[in-house]
C-alpha cells in the first residue's frame, strides 16, 4: 500500500508572516512536521505542497521532497483539502503512481510527534472507515478562546 504525508505550507500567511518556517525552539515551525513524519517510517514520501521557495528550501533541508510548488489553490479562501488533493494529483503526476493512503499533516503543529502520528494511522486502518479526522477532548483548551464576541 503506498502511503503519502502531505504537509500543505503556502507561503502567503497574513496574521504571522512566514509562520512556517519561523524559529519555534530552535527550528523551523515546519520542521517539527516533517521530522514527526519521517521518524514515524509510515510514509514513502513525506511531501510539502507550497508556492513559496523558501518554504520549499527549508522543506527539503530538514528531509520533505518538494519536488515541484504548488500550482493552484494557493489563496486565503481555498479550502486546506483542495489544497491537498490538488498536491496529491500532482505527486501521482510527478512519481507516475498511485497512493492508497494520504496523510495530511498541517505544518504549524509542533507538539505533534510521531507516536502520534502512528497511532492515528494504527486507528485508522483498524477502523475500516475510508476518512478520519484529528481531534481532543475539550478541557484545557476552551474553544471560545478562538472567538471574539
């Protein structure tokens, strides 16, 4: 079964600018993504679908392949899973295959590890359901937080 991460980064962030590939702890913030993917050993390829070279750059320093930048839907309007089936035909285009399993893995996350990241495939695949989303339970975290009223 062929497996692909995809970490879709565009490079035009409005409220922080460059956010991905901004220092957090001594790395880039896109760096924690891509090293929890490649030391999860899941993927065959750990993909970045970006517009920006220099996400692009730091991308491929820390160990992603970003083999060609994104070619559409690189806006503040278009929907993250656009973005990702769209990096995904590309990446069938670009390596002449197909992939079973994609991975989509939101590049300003870096608390996530790789344990995580199995253990949600291992879900996943055990589950027999065709998608799953991330979440956690609310209690630390109050989602008006993210609300102005």
């Amino acid at each position: 079964m062929g497996r692909i991460a995809i970490i879709p980064a565009r490079g035009g962030s409005k409220r922080i600018p460059k956010k991905n590939i901004i220092d957090f702890c001594g790395r880039p913030m896109i760096a924690w993504t891509i090293e929890a993917a490649l030391q999860s050993s899941l993927f065959d390829q750990v993909l970045v679908s970006t517009d920006s070279e220099d996400i692009a750059e730091v991308a491929v320093k820390w160990g992603a392949s970003v083999p060609f930048l994104r070619e559409e839907h690189c806006d503040d309007y278009v929907p993250i899973s656009d973005a990702t089936i769209s990096a995904l035909k590309q990446a069938e285009d670009y390596w002449n295959c197909e992939y079973d399993l994609v991975v989509q893995l939101m590049a300003n996350c870096p608390l996530r590890t790789q344990n995580h990241i199995l253990d949600a495939v291992s879900s996943f695949e055990k589950s027999g359901v065709k998608y799953q989303i991330s979440c956690f339970r609310l209690g630390w975290m109050n989602p008006w937080w993210a609300v102005r009223l």
